[in-house]
C-alpha cells in the first residue's frame, strides 16, 4: 500500500512540473450565445478553450496564433474552433 501510495504521489509531482502556466484567462462573448476563453502560456502560445475543446496555438504574429486550422487573436477573432461561428466577439 506504500508503494502505491508513494506512486501516486510521484506522478502528480511530475504532472506539475510539465504544466505550463499561464497568465490570466481572458472570457470572450460572441454573437449567437457563442462564448470561449484563452489566455497566453508561458511558452508564449495561445491556449484557446471553445466549444468543448482545447486548442494551443503558437505565435505567429504580434496578437495573433494558429496551428493552421484554427486560428485566434488577442482582438478576439477566432476562427476553424468547434462550437462556432465566433462572431463579433467581445470581453466578458
């Protein structure tokens, strides 16, 4: 029962030493009732949650990210992300 005890606890600290934090969750509101948030990870790329999924993108541009099929900028534009259309978004 140690064991596994200690098991247990070795691989939650090796889960928070791989997190990647980041800075504050920014809201979106859309059009449509669509809604998403993202905020900026320390490796700089964009962590995008919308439409059920968690999209991480990197920089491309000043204020802007994509992986190729979805894309997101810090305006609030996003595009290609379940859950959409994301339309005249705004904070909050």
């Amino acid at each position: 029962m140690k064991k596994l005890l200690l098991a247990a606890a070795l691989v939650s600290l090796a889960a928070c030493a791989t997190a990647t934090p980041g800075g504050p969750r920014t809201d979106w509101s859309c059009d449509g009732g669509a809604a998403y948030s993202a905020r900026i990870n320390s490796n700089g790329a964009a962590e995008v949650f919308a439409g059920g999924q968690v999209y991480t993108l990197p920089a491309t541009s000043a204020g802007r990210y994509s992986n190729g099929a979805v894309s997101y900028s810090d305006d609030g534009a996003l595009g290609g992300a379940r859950g959409g259309p994301y339309t005249n978004c705004r904070r909050g």
